[in-house]
C-alpha cells in the first residue's frame, strides 16, 4: 500500500464528497400538516362541518390505534367489534371519583 502523508487520504480515495444533483424527472410535492384542515371549494366553512373533520378525524386515529393494537397482537384483527350483547367492566382507579367520569 502507498504510504499516507499527514493530511492527504489514499490516493484511490477521494476526499471530497460527491456533487448530488436531483434529476429532472423527480417531482416533489408540497407536504402537508398532519393537522392542517382543508377548506371545501366552496370555502364554506360552518360548525357542521367542523365537526364531520372531528368525528371523521376521531374515527381514522381510532382505525390506527386498532391497527397498533393488532400489531401487538392484542387484538385478533383491527376490523373486530364486541358483539352487541357484550357489555365491557373495567375496574377503576379507586381514587376516582363520580364527577370523574
């Protein structure tokens, strides 16, 4: 092997990091805010709507924490639902109170 002076790498290694050039055909779009809300084309933007985002927002996180727990393999499937005539019990914290819940 060549020797190395002080200062200088091998001389098959360059020392200088390679120019990145992005392609022309590479589109990048603009991302969004998990959070950002979108308004309708209307702009209409009342309290009905308000909360149709909410509850449809509710319903997708309620879908990934299904999906989480079925990773873990606490749940069979994230598509099951208890049967109608299945009522959960829980036992609570015994410092809570009635107007806690």
């Amino acid at each position: 092997l060549p020797s190395e002076e002080e200062g200088e790498g091998a001389p098959w290694v360059s020392m200088a990091s390679p120019e990145w050039t992005k392609p022309e055909e590479e589109v990048v779009l603009a991302r969004m805010d998990a959070h950002a809300v979108l308004e309708d084309d209307d702009g209409d933007d009342n309290g009905k709507k308000e909360e149709e985002r909410e509850e449809e927002y509710k319903k997708k996180e309620d879908k990934s924490r299904a999906v989480v727990l079925e990773m873990l393999g606490d749940l069979p499937s994230a598509d099951i639902k208890a049967p109608e005539n299945v009522l959960f019990i829980c036992k609570l914290n015994p410092i809570t109170d009635d107007e806690d819940l």
